[in-house]
C-alpha cells in the first residue's frame, strides 16, 4: 500500500473514531442533569446512535476495499432529530462540532461553511426557545450566533485542511512516481508534464533544462492528453534568457500577455514580492503562442537547472491565482531530486555510450586497421618481387593467409563483445568460467578466476555490469599492459558485490590508489569501467604501480 493510500485511510479512521466519542460526549452531558430534567427518548436516542456508531467502525473496516463510510447524511438526520428532542443545548455541541468537521473533511470548505451556518443557527433558536436567552436581548444573540458559526466553521476548516492535505500528498506521490529511471527520460518527463497539465487544467506543459556540459538549452513540450513520445528541441545558450527568463529565482504568473500585462510573482528564495516581473520576450511569446503562463525552477546540485511552465494559448477563463502558483513551486521542490537523478543517469549513460565509442575505435585503430595497413604493405612487396622468387612470395602468402585469419577471428570476438548481453545472477559464474578458457586459448596471459560461491545473488543489471567490467579489464590486459598473469576474485556477502582484478603488467601511467571520483578529476582510468560502475552504485578503487602492475577492485552495494 502506499503511503498516500496509508495516509488516506487513517484519515478516515479518524472521522470513524471521532463519531462515537462525540456521541459519548453528548450522552454524558445529557446525564449529567437531574434524572427529572430530560425524556428517556432522548437518552435512548443517544445510546442508540452511539451503538450505531460503534458498529460502523468494524463495517467500515470489513468494506475498505470498497471504499465504503457510513454516509454523513445519517450523522446529519441524527443531529437534527436530536436538536429537536433534545432538553438541553450543551449536548448538541459536541455532534454539532462532529459534524462540521466531518462535513469538510468529505464535502470541502465550500459545502461545509453554510451547513455550519445553518446548523449554528438552529443551536442558537434551539437556545433561545429553552428560554436560556431573552428575545429582547438582540446583541448577546447575534453574538452567540457568530461564536457557535466561528466555532463550527474552524472544525469544518481544519476538516477541509485535513483533505486537502492528504489530497496533495497522494498527488505528490503519484507525480513522483511518473518519474522511474527504467522507463527513462523522455517517458518520464511525458508523465510528468501530462500530469501537472491535467492537474492544473492547461492546454499545455513544458519543461526547461539548461545543460552547460553540452552548452545547450532543451525543451520537452506536451499538449494536454497527448501520448506520443517527447522528443526535445536543442537551441543554443543565446536562447537562454527566451525561456529560462532573466532571473531563475522568481516564481511568475502571467494571466494576460497582452499589452502591459496583468500578474504575479515572488522571489523563491526570500519570498518577497517581485515589483518588476520577468518577461518573456516577444519572439519567445509569438513561438509559442502564448496568452497566459505559470513558471517556476527547479534545481540541481542546489543550483537553478531549469523552469517548469504550465500554459494556455487561449484566453483562460478561471485566471491562475496565488494558491495555484504556490502548488506548482511546492510540486517542483518536490520533483527535483527526482529530475536530478534522471538527468544524471541520462548524463551517464551518454558518457558510458562516449567511452564504449572511444574504446571501439582504439580498438580499431591499434587492432585490425594496423594490421590492414601492414597487410597492404607486404602485398606491394610481394607484388614486386613474385617473379624473381615465387617460393618465397608461396611463403609470405601463407603467412599472411594466417593473418587475415587471425585477425577475422580477432574481429568476430569484437563484434560477439557487441551484442547486447541478457545476464542474469544463475548464469553469470559460468558465463565467467566460458570466458576465462577462451581467454586462455586466445591469449599468452596466465588467468587465475577465483570464485566463492557457486551462484552469486545480485540484481541482474548488476550482474550484466559486473560481467561486462570483467571481461573489458580482461581485455585491456591482453591488449596494453603486457602482463604474464592476471587474477580474477568474484566474492559476495550479505551487503557487497566485490570484483578483483589484479595483473602483473606494466600498470597506468600513474602510481597510487584512486577512487573513481579522484581519477575523473585527473582525467585518467579506463573510463568505460568507471561509468559502469556507477551505473549500479558501485565503488571503484584501482592500485597502479607502474613497471610492476595494477589492480582494480569494484564494490558494488547490495540491498
């Protein structure tokens, strides 16, 4: 279940709870008087009411799931027929208050104000009529009017507070829930927007982030009800001011464009009224065909990263007002770290694609292109001299057959490298052994793979991870460091995925141990195992001690 769900149905519980105990209440004030002073039909009347309302508790709870309540209605009818059996005022307060506050909880502030008016004033005729206020005394009765309305109004305030409350948590969980890193950006961001346009009821949402490694400004735009996929419009930083406005900390309203404009604002961090609005540029303004707008930021790493915009390019009938201006910069405080942590793996992603980019080409480069290149070489010799010794032309055309077998093969494992791999933790131990006695049959290098446990239980994008590092450290040995021999330690308890990879080859060209963090910030490391670590909150640490070799050691949480 979750929490707004929780929240929701204890809210419930309390108006269920509170039903009896106003019952009580009231049954005890009717008690308190002389025995002579009051019918036994309005005792009986309480005492029924108050089994009634005890049994609902149990029926209420047995009916959940179908979201059943005993209907206010009831409590309503009871109240009246009480004020009209009832000997004494005193009484009638406690259901009165229950009443008004249950009344707001389930109908709002706006039914529940003049249901506690025209209840106070009944309480209030009720007085008068048990002649506990004289007709002529005109001031204490009004006076006593308001007092009961004030009194009923309040419950049914902190009723409608009550709602409302729980009403924004569900929508702030369910808005957070749009935004899953699996389903990805573009989706995500599609939920988002379709979400806080349907909930504000604009024509349009869209959504601005300023990406200053790329240099460039994105917009995500969605018409309401639209489901197709976003695909962001890139526009330089010069277009910066044109959408993100010239000041990031102030939280605008536009509910008319036109001329001088009529609006509102305030500044998000001290929270003062803005005298001067920013605007949107005319240009900006005729883009998107703008007539009224709300805008608020949002923030990554604390600093301003882009603006949320709701907007209607029809004259809107029912003006944006300051409550709804609040809401949407409570909405963005809220979703803010989740946009963070989608923008980061988006960034991520991109930097690992960069890095499997980078190291296919050098792959290319220092493998089969070197090769081509030497091949082409031989040949022209070979070409020049097979008239005046053909046998030893046989000789080098055998030898180079081989290389061009070699290097096919070479080119096979890189293109296998390639394919998406589908891991899940019950294969990955034997798809590490497969790969090791290739390894051994393909290269001079030594390989020791040290396994504690016959299965490893681990999500299997960790183990899909953890693979992938494997077999590229693997790779980077036999290819750069001229090792002899290289260990292998896969190892798993209860809180960690560990990964050892140790050689005896030339090392980095840096001597020490370094996180990944340190090594970014020097710019050095094998940067697609880096990404790959991170990806999956894993730790790497690597050991070089160049001319005498290094070690790399991944440390993955789990749980």
């Amino acid at each position: 279940m979750s929490p707004p769900e929780t929240e929701r149905m204890n809210f419930g519980r309390q108006i269920v709870y509170a039903r009896p105990i106003s019952v009580l209440l009231a049954l005890i004030a009717v008690i308190e008087q002389p025995a002579t002073t009051y019918p036994r039909y309005a005792l009986s009347f309480l005492i029924g009411y108050l089994v009634i309302s005890l049994l609902a508790i149990p029926a209420e709870w047995i009916f959940r799931s179908r979201g059943w309540h005993l209907p206010l209605t009831v409590d309503l009818l009871a109240l009246g027929v009480f004020l009209y059996i009832s000997p004494f005022s005193v009484a009638l307060w406690f259901p009165y208050l229950f009443v008004c506050y249950a009344s707001g909880s389930r109908w709002g502030l706006t039914s529940a104000i003049p249901i506690a008016g025209v209840l106070s004033l009944a309480l209030v005729i009720r007085t008068a009529l048990e002649g506990q206020i004289g007709w002529m005394r005109a001031i204490g009765w009004i006076a006593l009017v308001v007092i009961t309305f004030a009194a009923g109004g309040g419950m049914a305030f902190l009723g409608d507070l009550s709602r409302r409350y729980v009403a924004e948590n569900e929508f702030l969980s369910r808005i957070t829930g749009t935004m899953q890193v699996d389903q990805g950006l573009a989706e995500s961001l599609r939920l988002l927007l379709d979400e806080l346009a349907s909930a504000f009821r604009t024509e349009e949402a869209m959504l601005a982030f300023r990406d200053v490694d790329l240099e460039r400004i994105f917009l995500w735009r969605l018409k309401a009800g639209e489901s197709e996929r976003l695909i962001p419009q890139a526009l330089p930083l010069s277009r910066c001011d044109g959408f993100l406005l010239d000041d990031m900390d102030a939280t605008v309203c536009w509910n008319s464009l036109e001329g001088g404009g009529s609006g509102f604002g305030w500044n998000r961090t001290t929270h003062r009224k803005l005298k001067t609005l920013p605007r949107l540029p005319r240009t900006t303004q005729t883009e998107l065909k703008l007539r009224s707008l709300m805008s608020v930021t949002f923030d990554q790493t604390g600093q301003p990263a882009g603006r949320i915009f709701l907007m209607n390019q029809r004259d809107n009938r029912n003006p944006f007002q300051k409550a709804d201006l609040a809401w949407l910069e409570r909405i963005a405080r809220h979703v803010g770290p989740a946009l963070e942590n989608i923008f980061l793996l988006r960034h991520l992603r991109a930097r690992a694609i960069e890095g499997e980019r980078s190291r296919i080409s050098r792959d290319l480069h220092d493998g089969i292109l070197q090769t081509l290149l030497s091949i082409e070489i031989q040949l022209d010799v070979l070409r020049r001299r097979v008239g005046a010794s053909p046998e030893q032309s046989v000789a080098s055309l055998a030898a180079l057959q081989q290389t061009v077998r070699n290097e096919s093969a070479e080119l096979r494992h890189l293109v296998t490298d390639l394919r998406p791999l589908r891991v899940q933790s019950a294969d990955l131990v034997d798809l590490m052994r497969g790969f090791a006695e290739r390894y051994r049959n393909e290269s001079i290098v030594a390989l020791d793979l040290l396994i504690d446990s016959a299965e490893i239980h681990a999500p299997d994008r960790v183990c899909r991870e953890i693979f992938q590092i494997y077999r590229e450290a693997l790779n980077n040995i036999k290819k750069h460091a001229k090792a002899s021999h290289v260990v292998v330690k896969l190892s798993q308890d209860d809180s960690a995925l560990v990964l050892v990879v140790d050689d005896n080859g030339e090392g980095f060209s840096f001597a020490g141990r370094f996180t990944g963090d340190e090594l970014d910030r020097l710019r050095l490391g094998p940067i697609s195992i880096k990404e790959r670590a991170r990806t999956v909150g894993g730790i790497l640490t690597v050991e070089s001690n160049p001319g005498h070799g290094a070690r790399l050691i991944i440390e993955i949480p789990l749980g």
